[in-house]
C-alpha cells in the first residue's frame, strides 16, 4: 500500500499520492497562494505527487481547481470541515500553517510528512 495508504491497487496505474495543505480556522491567503502557484505544481508532480487538496480557512484568494484529466495535478479546496482526519489519511504529505494547530495535531495519528510554515 502507498503512503498514506493512498495505493488504489490497479496494476499499471500511478498511485493517487496527495498533498493535503491546510491552515485550520484563521487565513493565511500567502501559504494559500504558495500552493497554487504552477511552479509548485510542477515539483509535486517531479515528485511522484497526483492531488493537491488545500484548505483555505477564512482567507479571501481562492486557488484554480484542476481535475487533472489532462495528467496535470488535480488541485481542489475548501473552506472548513468539521475534522480534517480523513483529509490527512488520504495524504502522502501536508504543508500546513504553524500557528493555533493544537486540534489539527491531535488527528495527524498515523500521519508521516509534514512541513510547517510559518506566519509572515
């Protein structure tokens, strides 16, 4: 099974591998437009990455969604979810917002990879 048990098990077909950003209840519209950059975009993929869900609080910049049908990364967002623990199970990595994670760190579990940023 692929990290963050994200392994679809079809023979011949990449394994869904998912970067899951996210930051919590303020807005960080910096780390959010960070993400959705075609640059980034374009490393993730470099590096074995197929999805990029990216939770973007109260902020006001709302990133280009992608279904990624033309083999591009497929990029989604939301606003909030009443627990991010399934967001972070489907992850392979999550880049996330350092300030007040103190519930968001109680569901990362099992969760392996994870980098943080923090307020500029």
């Amino acid at each position: 099974m692929g990290e963050g048990g994200n392994d679809d098990g079809v023979p011949g077909k990449m394994s869904k591998r998912t970067v899951f950003v996210t930051v919590g209840t303020t807005s960080f519209d910096k780390l959010v437009m960070a993400a959705d950059t075609d640059q980034l975009n374009r490393e993730l993929q470099n590096k074995g990455y197929t999805h990029l869900v990216i939770q973007m609080g109260r902020g006001s910049y709302f990133p280009q969604k992608n279904d990624g049908a033309d083999g591009s990364l497929a990029v989604d967002y939301f606003t909030f979810s009443p627990s991010i623990a399934d967001h972070l199970k489907a992850s392979s990595l999550m880049i996330s917002h350092a300030d007040g994670h103190n519930k968001f760190f109680s569901d990362l579990g099992a969760f392996l990879r994870h980098y943080v940023s923090a307020s500029l």
